[in-house]
C-alpha cells in the first residue's frame, strides 16, 4: 500500500519494475546455463538452474499477482533446463545428487489462493487510500478503521465460500 511504501505511488506502479527485472534476470540465467551446457559444463550449468528454481521461490513470496505469474514462468524456464541437463549424456550419479539436494533445500511455494486473497486485500486497501486522498471529504464521512474492518470480513466470507475440499484439491494439484 501507498503508506507503506511512504509515497504517492500506488502499488501497481512499483510492481512493474521489479517483475520487469524478475524476467531480466531469469532470462540471464536461463542464457548462461544453456552456453554452460553447450560446453558441456554440467555443474555450473546446473548452478544457474538451480539459481532459477531459488527466483522463482522468492517471487513466488510476493502476494501480488503479477508477481505469481513472472514465479510460474521462471519454475517452468528452470523446470526445462534442469531436464535438458537431466538428459545430457554427461550427467553422472554424483551431480545428479547434488542436484536433489540442491533443489530440496528450496523453500515450497504458498499456495496461489493464499497469495491471490492477500493481494486482492492489498490492492483493495491501495485503491481506498487513493480515493481518499483524492477526496478530502472522505476523511470526515467514513470511519476508515470501520471500512476496513468490514472489507476484510467481506473478504474472508468469499475465501471462507470457495475453500471447499474439491476446490483445495483442485488447488493443490495446480
């Protein structure tokens, strides 16, 4: 929101730039493993996937939607190129553990549900702040603390809707 961030930009505008930078850098990662493996440098090849995996985990942590989609994409980029090395005629025992271990040690992603509520709250939130600061009057109509405790009520009764066990399932298996 507008107050965290202690300016007038809202959210949506800090967004575009760091999933612009997001996509710059996976797609760096993606460049130099393929060269690595074209020289047939298996372990730093493996390296810069595993790089990927660990990006698209934190952007996975962002709540904001775009954010998500940029962290899909970056996972399927990683997943392709850590099975072009899994494929390499090269690939022995060894580095094939040390990439188990390596892509154990990343931390799983929340769920998309989870993630998509927060930010709908967020992005809800950023538009109230902003409507207010354009209306003065606002201040003095509406108790805000009220608003917001209403809205996330709101909120939590549409999640609360759609948790059903079919849709969790279905949800998990994404």
């Amino acid at each position: 929101p507008m107050i965290a961030y202690g300016g007038n930009r809202q959210l949506s505008e800090l967004q575009a730039g760091m999933s612009q930078q997001l996509r710059l850098a996976a797609r760096a990662l993606l460049a130099r493993s393929r060269v690595r493996l074209l020289r047939g440098e298996l372990e730093k090849a493996l390296d810069d996937c595993v790089a990927m995996h660990r990006l698209a985990s934190l952007a996975a942590q962002h709540p904001m939607s775009i954010e998500q989609m940029v962290a899909n994409a970056v996972q399927e980029l990683a997943a392709m190129s850590t099975e072009c090395i899994a494929l390499h005629v090269k690939l022995d025992a060894n580095l094939l553990k040390l990439a188990r271990k390596s892509l154990q040690g990343i931390p799983s992603r929340t769920s998309f549900s989870e993630n998509y509520d927060h930010a709908n709250r967020l992005e809800t939130l950023d538009g109230m702040i902003k409507a207010f600061q354009e209306t003065a009057f606002a201040y003095y109509m509406l108790n805000l603390n009220t608003v917001l405790i209403e809205m996330n009520q709101a909120m939590d009764e549409m999640v609360g809707a759609l948790e059903t066990e079919n849709t969790r399932t279905r949800i998990k298996n994404v």
